[in-house]
C-alpha cells in the first residue's frame, strides 16, 4: 500500500512539474514605480500587469492636422488628472490618422503629473473587470488603452466592454477612463441586410439587433473623428517631419511630387504615411552627405 501510495505521489510530481510552466505567474501587484505605462498579459487561466520600460514616447507638437482632437481629448485627460468627471474616449476614422499616437502623446506629455496608461488586447476585455478591481486601489490616475478596437459579428467580447463602460450593476473605479481606437464609428459591423431581415428564419425584430450593435459605441462619452488629410496638409505634414528629423525640405516641385508618389504607392495620405516618407527622405539625404 504506501509503495502504491509512493509511486501515485511520485507521478503526480512529475505531472506538476509539466505542468508549472503553463501555469500563470502568481497573481501579485505590479511594482508600480518600476514604469508608468503597462501593458495587460495573459498566459493560462490569468492574467497580470507587465511594466512597460520603453513606452513609445511622443510629443503632443508632433502630432499635425489634428489640433482639434488634441485639444479635446488632452482637455479630458487634464480633467480626469485633477479628479474631475471625465468622459471615456472613442478615437476613429481614416486608418494613420494620428488616433493611437495621440494617445501617446498623452501618455508622454502627463506621466510625470500621475498618469498611468495600461494597455489591453481586444481579445482580453473580457479580463476588464480584474483589471479595473487592481487598478480601483490606486491612487494614480488610469487611462485604458484599447487599441484598433472592432469586433465580428460573432465576437461577443464587446459586452465586457459595454458593461464596463455603462450597465454593469458595480460601479466604474473614480480612477480610470477607457480610451479606445477603431477604424469604425459603431465598432461592430453593419450591413443593409440587417435591415431587411425578418420573415421565415430571419430577426422578429431586426431594429432590436441594429441597436444592439449602435449601443456600443454610444456608451462613450467623448467621440473624436479623424479623418483622411487633403493634399496640402498631407505634404505640410510631411514638411513638419522633415524638420523634426533635421533636414532641410526643399520647397521646389521635388519634394512635392517625391511625397504624392509615396502616398499613392500606399493607397493613403496620412501622418502615418507622411511620417514613413519623412524616414525615407531623411535617411537618403544623410546616406548621399555621407557619401555611402
């Protein structure tokens, strides 16, 4: 009987040590003056919050052709530094347009008066209720950064998301705003169908379904549009990148039509585009000073 029992515990040993590695890392509190931004990571059944040590850092002046955006949403984020109300955030529109790098910027630019920015994979909102519970006890103040958010029409993640936001029967941390991004207005895909369906197999209610999806985006208190840059602020996008990066841009027709074949090989005038470009200039002028 116990060499029976000494070999059960034997095995089981040996089942445990396979096992530890996929295990989640015990569930402790971040150090949280280890970083000011983190990022939110799960492995197994858990989930626990990595300090960030190299955050993207970038300036509020080197975000162009979006000053209104900027002056609303760092006027939120100022207001939600000082504890006053504050709205939760949706950035979208054209894809490069600066959502995601504003977000940054904030970051960068407010760090050192208390804000701490967590950033949250859409396929873990689901973990957003044990996320807000560690972040409640803090004293900072938290942005919640979902990035590039949407969602098919099968993906049921967005009810986390929508019962954090404005539903849930516990009450949302002082604390903490959700800033979030997405190329969609309503973050969940629309079709005209939706609103022909009904009959044999189809919605008793199909209006019910299309609120269902409008609902979502709605429960954000502060809607930021961006949109596609015109040619003009396109190319003086790209002139103010030039400049940050140290080089002379050339005011002749060179620059110009260098820049409008860059952005047409990509399909899209945008800061993000502007900025490759910018990378691109740059990088050839300096190799040709250089004489490589």
């Amino acid at each position: 009987m116990d060499e029976r029992l000494e070999a059960f515990l034997s095995r089981a040993e040996a089942l445990l040590e396979r096992l530890e590695p996929l295990l989640p890392p015990a569930a402790a509190e971040p150090d949280w003056s280890a970083a000011t931004a983190f990022r939110w990571r799960r492995r197994g059944g858990g989930g626990w919050l990595e300090p960030i040590e190299r955050p993207h850092r970038i300036g509020l002046d080197e975000l162009h052709g979006v000053d209104e955006q900027k002056a609303a949403l760092e006027r939120n984020t100022r207001q939600h530094l000082a504890g006053l109300p504050a709205n939760n955030a949706l950035l979208w529109g054209a894809r490069g347009t600066g959502k995601s790098s504003l977000v940054k910027a904030l970051h960068t630019a407010y760090a050192g008066e208390g804000l701490r920015t967590v950033e949250v994979e859409p396929d873990h909102l689901v973990d957003l209720p044990e996320i807000l519970g560690l972040l409640g006890r803090r004293p900072e103040r938290f942005i919640v950064f979902c990035d590039d958010l949407s969602f098919d029409a099968s993906d049921h993640h967005y009810r986390a998301l929508k019962a954090v936001l404005d539903g849930s029967l516990a009450s949302a941390a002082d604390n903490v705003l959700v800033y979030a991004t997405s190329n969609r207005r309503h973050l969940l895909p629309e079709s005209q169908q939706e609103n022909q369906r009904g009959g044999e197999g189809g919605e008793i209610h199909p209006g019910d379904a299309v609120e269902e999806r409008i609902s979502l985006s709605e429960r954000f208190g502060l809607w930021l549009s961006f949109y596609s840059f015109d040619q003009e602020r396109y190319l003086a996008i790209c002139r103010g990148w030039l400049e940050r990066l140290g080089v002379s841009a050339p005011e002749g027709e060179a620059l110009r039509q260098a820049a409008l074949a860059y952005a047409l090989a990509r399909g899209s005038r945008s800061g993000r585009v502007a900025w490759q470009f910018a990378r691109d200039w740059a990088g050839r002028a300096r190799l040709e000073e250089g004489g490589g």
